[in-house]
C-alpha cells in the first residue's frame, strides 16, 4: 500500500473519466459508477486510519517524484496527523454525498463527473505537501464547484456561483503570491512544504507579517471570517443538497487547515505575533455573529449556514490558544463540524424535497408527521448544540478550556454565545417540529430508506466521538503538540507571544 | 559566421517554400476551380516551412541538424541581414504551426469560403514569410521591410470580406493607424541609424555600449520606435486599431493576427530591445542591463501595467465576444510584457512559454466563436445562450478549457504561463506589477466567467439555432484543447524549448 494517497486521490478521476464515457441516457448505471467510484477511497480511508502509525510526527505514506524538475516543483504527498482526519472525512462525505445526489435529473453525466473531480481537488489539498501541488488542486476545486452551484442550484444560482468563485479567486491570487515570495526567499528555490517549515527566518519579520495576512485572508475566505463570509449564506443556501454538505463539510475546513499547515509550520514567529487579532478575536466574532445571524433567519438552510460560520469561530479560536487542549480541541471541531453539518444539511434537503420550501415559520408539528426524521433531526440540533455525550460537546469544552488559559475575555464571550446557538436551535425545533401540525402538510412521507443510509453513518459517529473522542484525538494529538510546540519556539525567537 | 546571399539560400528553406506555396497558389487559382485545393496546398506549405525550420534545429535536442550537412549552426544571413539562432527559430516554429492553424480554421469557415480564396491562402502565407523575417531580422531595415510585409497583408486580409461593411471599415481603420505608426517607427528608426551610422543591430549595440551617446536622443529614438511595435502587439496606446480590426475581420483572419503577428512583434521587440540596445549582465545569470542610460525598462513598466489595465476594463461591457476576445488579447499583450521589463533570461522564457501557451489558448477561443458563427451566424454574447444544452455540448466545453486558461486557472496552460510571468516579477521584486497583474486576473476572470455563464448555467431560449460541429472543426479543436490540459500538467519538455530558445546569436 505504497500509494494508498495517490490511489485515494486520483481514484474519483478515473471514475469521472468513466462516467463521461458512459452514455447519458443511462442515469442509473451513472449514478451506480459514480457511487462506486467513491466507495474505494473510503475503504483505502478506512485502512488508512487503522494502519496510520499514531505515534511519529514524521509525514506518512509519502509519495515523492519530480514534476517539473527545473523549477523544483515536486509532485509530493503524505498525511500527518492533522490532515488525516481531514481525508477520513472527505473520503466519509463523498459516497453520501453520492446517495443524496439520487435526485438529480438534469445533466445527470455531467454532475457525477464533477462532483467526482471535486472529490480529487479536496483530497488533493488534504495531502499535498508541495506548496506548488497544493495550489493547483487548491484551484482545481474551485472550478466542478462554480458548476456545481450554478448549473444544478437553486433559484439564485447564477449569482451565488460567481460570488463563490470570485471571493475564492482572489483568495487564491494572494496565495500565489505568498507561495513564489516563500519560493524565492527558500535557498535553494523550493515549493517543499516540510523544507519551508525548516527555514523560517529567513525573512524579516515585516516580510514574514504581510505573508501571514496574505496567507490567511486566502484561508479565511474559505473558512469564511467575517468579513469575508458573505459568499457563504449565498453558496449553501443555492447549491444542490449534496453541494451543501460538500461546501460546509470539507470545503470550510480547507481554510482553517490551510492555516495550520501554512501558516503554522512556515510562519510560526508571524502566527505567534498575529493568532490574537486575526484568529482569537476575530474568531470570537464569528461565534457570536453567526449566532446572532442564525436567529435571524427565516429559511432553514441560511440558518445552518449562519451556524456554520458561527461553529468555524470555536476552530479559530481553540488554533489560536497555543494550548494542547485548544489546539487539539480546535482539530477535532473542525471533523465534528463536518458531520454534524452534514447531517443537518441532509435533514435540510430531506424536507424542501417534500415541501419544496425551507421557510421555517411555514411548517409546525412535524413531529407528529414525521417521527424518524423529527428523531434524527433533534440528534443533529443537539449536537450543533453541543449536549454532553455527543461529538461537539468534547470538542467545544476542549477549545473553551484550551482557550480560557490564554484568552479568558473573549473566551467567556465564546462560552456565552452557545446560550445563542441553544436558542436558534431549539427555537427553529418549537417553530418547525412542535407545535400544532400544519394541516398542508399531513401526508408528508416518511424519510426513506435512501435517507436514512445517508444519515445513520453520521449520526453513529456523533454518537461514537461522544462517548470516545479518543478515536480521532489519537490520530491528531502527537502531530498537534508538535506544531504547537513550533510555534511556540517561533514566537521565542520573534516578538513575546501576546 | 557571415554568409553572403547565395550561400545563406541553403538556410532560408522555410521561408523559401513559402514563398514558392504562395506563388504557386496564386498561380493555380487561375486554373483550379475546387478551391478548397487551394487551402490544401496552403496547409502543405506551412507543414514543409514548419518540417524546414525544424531542420535548422531540432526543438527539443541540443542539436543543429544543418551542422552535420553544412558544418554549421547560427550565424548570419544575407550579408549580416537576418540571423538564424535558437531565439529565431523559435518563433518560425509557433509562426508556421499559427499560419497551419489559420489555414485549416478557413478551410472550415463560411466567412472565408464565400470570397476569393486563392489570394486569400496566398496572403496568408505571404504575410507569414514576413513573420519569420520579422523574428530573425538584426538589420533596422530588414526589420521595417518584414514588418511592412506583415501589415500590408495583414490589411488585405483584414478587408477580406468585400461585402461586409465592418470588415472594410475595420481594414480601413487598421490600415491607417498601421502607417502613421509605422512612420513613426522609421522615424525612430532614423535616429538610431544617425547615432549608430549603421543599421546592424550589432554596430547599433557596440554604439550604445562603446560610444558617448546622449541618453536622451537614444530613449526618444527608443519611444518613436515603440510607436511600431506597440502597433502590432497592441499595447497601450497603440492598441486603438485592435478591437475594430478583430471584430471586423474574417474570424480565421483576427485568430491569425492575435497570435501570429502579435507573437512576431514581441520577436521584433525583443531581438531590438534585449541583443541590441543591452549587454548582458556580467556575473550574475541571465540578466541584462540597459545601456546608455536611456532607461526603456521603466517606460514598458508603465505601458505594461496600462496594457493589461485598460484591456481587461474595457473587456468587462463587451456584448460582442469576438470584441471581448480582442480586448482581453490586449491585455494578454500586458501580461506578456511582464517578462519583458523584469530584464533577464527568466522573464524572456516566461514570455516566449507564454506565447506559446496563448497561441493554444486564443487561436482555440476564436476557432469556437467560428464554429457558433458557421452555425448560427452569430457573435454577440446571447447568441451563446445555453450553448452546452443545444447540441454544441463539445465546443461549450473546449470553449471552457479555453477561457478558463486564459483566465489563468490551474491545471491548463494559461494558469502555467502566467505562473512563470509572475515569477520572473516577483524574483526581480516588481511587487507593485505582480499586484496590478494579480488584480488584473481577477477583474478578466468575471468576464470570462461571464460566457461561460452564458454558455451553460443559461437555459436556451429557443431562437439561437443549432449548433453543429463537423468532423474537420472538431479535429483543430481537439488539436488545441488537448495540449492546453496536458501542457497545464506537464510542460518540463516545452519550459526547456522556450529556456533554450533565449538564446541570440551576437556575432
């Protein structure tokens, strides 16, 4: 299993490139292909995180070859710690992905083929360690994703679409320039990430601060920080079901992961001068905005948008403790994210599938409709909330204890903001789910078993990490501690950590 | 070496079986009566000049072919009036594989087949006899006289369509802006020969270098000579021609003027600019250093960041996608300069990569407006509407890869190009240009973005009609489209043809 990335990576391609073969009256054998193109990966994820050696910091399952020797491009890849649990959930999100995808009818070739490439793009990020490679499938995501939204959205599509595509862009325009700064600066030129991190003094520190800004506004569109999250309400709430999970699922991650591995490891004495400003505070923002945003909504779907942006605040917040329970607590609320927005994304399109609206105050008493879904609705609620014994809990107390030792103020802040994310939640439960019945919707059907098999994976893992955090902490912690201790060391050698 | 005029035949085989294609055309047109023969014999021309210039040398070895034949390699033609080095032939391979493309595109378009079509492949070719001078020409009159070659055709070619009343208008426009800045040029030129005594760019360098020559009579000499050359890579302010001469011209005509003749005033541009009016840096690799004090480099930074500027805003309103496509070849002429002002070996790599990456890219975007135009008859944007759900599934797609290249975005050529541009800035520490080249990607992308929009997130409303690719379209198209992805995944082969074409014969 010498390739097992490369295998994982480039496996939906190969699919995609099926699929386009396929003729296209034939949705279901696509659909079927498309499906089976995913599952491998999964399973090589799933070897993965048996096999995958807990104890070293050291990057593993390397594949190294030259790509474009005279310029020192590499095409290098390898998973450490913290981009492990990143691949798992990738490799998770997609084959539901797929099954949720069941009701596209509209270009039905075409979907598959670029959700199949999107799959390789955002795998390819996760373990990219060239900074050259990284880039390119930072891109190559970007552009399955505008059709994705655009072509199969909803009623605003077009719109949302660019907004998407053009926030990323000129995300990525600043990264590129940080990349060949950092390229030119390394002697001899390099894109090697695990050289970089190597060799970080060899800028000034004033050079080494507008990297790091450049750096992260690329990540923090992504992730997205005010005030570069407008796109995000736009993308979630127009793209397809699928699209959704994809977009909150991984798609976020990549911004507070590009952080962490670019930021942290090149640019450790910068992250030390800058994590208070633009990563504790603003952090702390994002919670209490997208709270506060959330309650405001009256479409369900820009509700769980506004949460997202909200849950992403604890990630930044945890990364910038430069504590082992912060920085740890902040890895694996990145992963609980993932599939608890998942779920809830699914949950989303479960109902506007039946009541082709998503207008919170038009529905009441679901509950007595639909018990199932209202069961498993309420799973997903309580576990954005962060109710103790399931996954978000763990991961929210570890930030908030991680990040009171550094950041007491903006850490009770934090801490206060989950009475917000309570309210919005269990408001939106009272309104949609309680309550009398709304007699138009009567004869919903019952989730069906196609749902259900989307939704019972996650839902089991809400419930495992609950419990048993360790399973993903002991993947991320040894490669965590580490960085932190970088940082650390970094912010000796530059100004006091603040 | 130095060869004279019936030696240095021998080495002149591509130019000469253009000449001899041309002629022979011009000759069967009285006679033929199928003229697509024609067309024919036009495409077995460009293929003996591109067979010919690769036996000069081989691309991608290290070797002179004729060496083993004549014992030599670079040199002198004609009495010290062309040179034949790397650098030159070069340019003769994108210049006969540009006229090969724009000659199988007429040979599928209804503009081109409803006119004259024996003069029309035998300007082509005429006009691309004056390309390949104009990348080897070392003589100031050598290269006014190629350059006047390729306008003068190039103004036939514009007009080419008697009926149309833009074409006539946009040959009219193309014709006069083409001779006061040509003009101008010899103006300059006239300068430099009064400074230098002589039109060999080799006695004009050792003047620069050697001689006590005022810094400013050798920069306005070096502005009236911009006029020229600026003219036909269409740079700001120069560019004023382009938008009305693409639009107005057969679409295989203006692909061919995007490509071929801005690609030989950036050869032009270069053999004058970097061999002639510089020395190269001691020490230090690849680098070059302006002489005389006449400092042209700070006056290009300028046209370079206005070029790309100014063409990608005044791209953003435009209905007309052959329009919109000329403006965004203008600020492709921005992008292209990058390399030229950073002042050493990597910044003229990143262009001479960078041409060859557009060439690919542009000639591919007009080759569909062609095939929508075959079909429809249409150019403005909402005759794109919904392209990719009414039967043209194919050319939406290619037309996607195209733009989306040329927009710069990973893994195609363009994103490649670009990335070798901005790294000769950023190593030379241009920030404030690799800022305005960055912002200047993102405004191109939304109007890029924009027809591909209109291409597949817009559903057809009925009244565009059909379009249909036929089989000799849809060959050129995959000839172009395949190498714009795989150039934009492995490109080590064509870096180290463009790395070791920067290399000029100084004599």
């Amino acid at each position: 299993m010498d390739h097992v990335l490369t295998l994982m990576t480039f496996l939906p391609l190969l699919g995609a490139a099926i699929v386009l073969a396929l003729p296209s009256q034939h949705h279901a054998l696509i659909k079927q292909v498309a499906l089976a193109a995913t599952l491998p990966t999964l399973l090589l994820g799933v070897w993965l995180f048996v096999a995958f050696d807990r104890g070293t910091t050291d990057f593993q399952y390397v594949d190294k070859v030259p790509w474009i020797a005279s310029y020192n491009i590499q095409y290098f890849v390898g998973v450490d710690g913290i981009s492990i649990t990143m691949v798992l959930l990738t490799a998770l999100l997609c084959p539901l992905c797929v099954l949720a995808s069941c009701g596209i009818d509209k270009g039905v070739k075409g979907y598959f083929a670029l959700f199949l490439l999107l799959e390789t793009g955002m795998l390819g990020v996760f373990v990219a360690l060239d900074f050259f490679l990284f880039y390119v499938f930072w891109e190559v995501m970007l552009l399955p994703m505008y059709f994705l939204i655009g072509i199969w959205g909803g009623a605003r599509r077009e719109y949302a679409a660019i907004k998407f595509f053009l926030y990323t862009f000129a995300g990525s325009v600043l990264m590129l320039i940080a990349m060949l700064v950092l390229y030119f600066g390394s002697e001899p030129h390099t894109f090697d990430m695990t050289v970089l991190m190597q060799r970080t003094g060899v800028f000034d520190m004033r050079t080494q601060h507008l990297l790091w800004m450049a750096l992260f506004v690329a990540f923090a569109i992504k992730i997205p920080v005010f005030p570069f999250h407008t796109w995000l309400p736009d993308a979630h709430v127009e793209a397809p079901t699928a699209i959704s999970v994809i977009l909150a699922g991984v798609l976020l991650k990549m911004g507070t992961y590009g952080i962490l591995r670019i930021n942290y490891g090149i640019l450790p004495a910068a992250t030390a001068d800058l994590a208070f400003w633009a990563l504790a505070v603003l952090g702390t923002f994002n919670i209490v905005y997208g709270a506060l945003c959330a309650l405001a909504q009256t479409d369900l779907k820009k509700l769980v948008a506004y949460s997202s942006i909200s849950h992403m605040g604890y990630v930044m917040l945890g990364m910038a403790a430069f504590t082992p329970q912060g920085i740890n607590g902040a890895v694996l609320q990145m992963f609980n994210h993932g599939t608890i927005t998942a779920m809830l994304f699914l949950l989303v399109g479960v109902i506007y599938d039946r009541a082709h609206h998503r207008n919170i105050d038009g529905f009441g008493g679901l509950a007595s409709v639909m018990p199932v879904y209202t069961g498993f609705t309420a799973l997903a609620f309580f576990a954005a909330m962060g109710l103790p014994g399931l996954s978000a809990f763990i991961s929210e107390v570890l930030v908030l204890l991680g990040a009171w030792q550094r950041y007491p103020g903006l850490t009770t802040v934090a801490a206060s903001a989950i009475v917000l994310t309570a309210g919005y939640l269990l408001w939106t439960m009272q309104r949609m789910w309680l309550g009398p019945l709304n007699a138009q919707y009567a004869h919903l059907p019952e989730i069906d078993a196609r749902e259900l098999v989307t939704l019972v994976p996650l839902a089991v893992i809400v419930l495992v990490l609950g419990v048993y955090p360790h399973a993903v902490l002991d993947l991320i912690n040894t490669s965590l501690l580490h960085l932190n201790e970088i940082v650390k060391a970094g912010a000796a050698t530059g100004v006091a950590l603040r | 070496m130095d060869l004279g005029n019936l030696q240095s035949i021998a080495f002149s085989a591509p130019e000469l079986i253009l000449i001899a294609t041309a002629i022979l055309i011009f000759l069967a047109d009285l006679v033929v009566r199928q003229k697509e023969q024609l067309g024919a014999l036009a495409l077995f021309g460009c293929a003996g000049a591109l067979i010919a210039s690769i036996g000069l040398r081989m691309p991608f070895s290290d070797r002179w072919l004729v060496q083993g034949l004549f014992g030599w390699g670079e040199g002198w033609l004609y009495s010290r009036m062309v040179i034949v080095d790397d650098f030159a032939v070069f340019f003769k391979l994108l210049f006969a594989l540009a006229a090969f493309v724009t000659i199988w595109m007429s040979l599928g378009s209804r503009e081109v087949q409803d006119g004259d079509e024996g003069e029309y492949y035998g300007l082509v070719l005429a006009s691309t006899v004056g390309l390949f001078y104009m990348a080897s020409a070392a003589n100031l009159l050598m290269a006014y006289l190629a350059l006047e070659l390729v306008s003068l055709t190039s103004y036939v070619l514009t007009g080419y369509l008697r009926r149309n009343r833009r074409s006539g208008e946009a040959a009219l426009k193309y014709l006069i802006y083409g001779g006061v800045s040509s003009a101008v040029m010899i103006y300059g030129m006239s300068w430099l020969y009064g400074l230098a005594g002589s039109l060999d760019y080799q006695k004009l360098n050792a003047t620069v270098l050697h001689g006590h020559v005022e810094p400013l009579t050798v920069f306005v000499a070096i502005v009236l000579v911009l006029a020229g050359l600026g003219f036909k890579i269409t740079a700001v302010p120069f560019h004023m021609w382009a938008p009305d001469a693409y639009q107005g011209a057969p679409i295989p005509v203006t692909a061919f003027l995007s490509v071929g003749s801005k690609a030989a005033g950036f050869a032009m541009m270069i053999r004058l600019f970097y061999p002639g009016l510089s020395a190269p840096a001691v020490g230090d690799g690849g680098g070059w250093t302006f002489l005389a004090g006449a400092d042209w480099p700070q006056l290009m930074l300028v046209l370079c960041m206005a070029t790309m500027t100014l063409g990608n805003l005044a791209a953003l309103g435009q209905e007309n996608v052959k329009r919109l496509l000329a403006y965004s070849s203008i600020a492709h002429a921005g992008y292209t300069l990058m390399g030229f002002v950073v002042l050493n070996d990597a910044g003229l790599r990143a262009m001479l990569f960078y041409l060859i990456t557009y060439y690919l890219m542009n000639l591919g975007a007009f080759l569909v407006v062609m095939v929508v135009a075959n079909s429809t008859g249409r150019e403005d944007l909402d005759g794109y509407r919904g392209l990719a759900w009414r039967g043209g599934a194919v050319p939406a797609v290619a037309m996607a890869i195209f733009l989306f290249s040329l927009a710069g975005i990973p893994p195609l050529a363009g994103f490649v190009g670009k990335f070798y541009l901005f790294a000769a800035v950023v190593e030379q520490r241009y920030y404030l240009l690799a800022a305005v080249g960055f912002a200047n990607t993102l405004v191109a992308l939304y109007y890029y973005v924009r027809i591909i929009r209109t291409m597949f997130l817009d559903q057809p409303r009925g009244d565009e009609g059909v379009v249909a690719l036929d089989t000799h379209n849809a060959f050129l198209l995959y000839f172009l489209a395949i190498p714009t992805i795989v150039l934009g995944i492995y490109w080590a082969p064509v870096i180290a043809l463009a790395d070791r074409s920067v290399r000029f014969f100084l004599g």
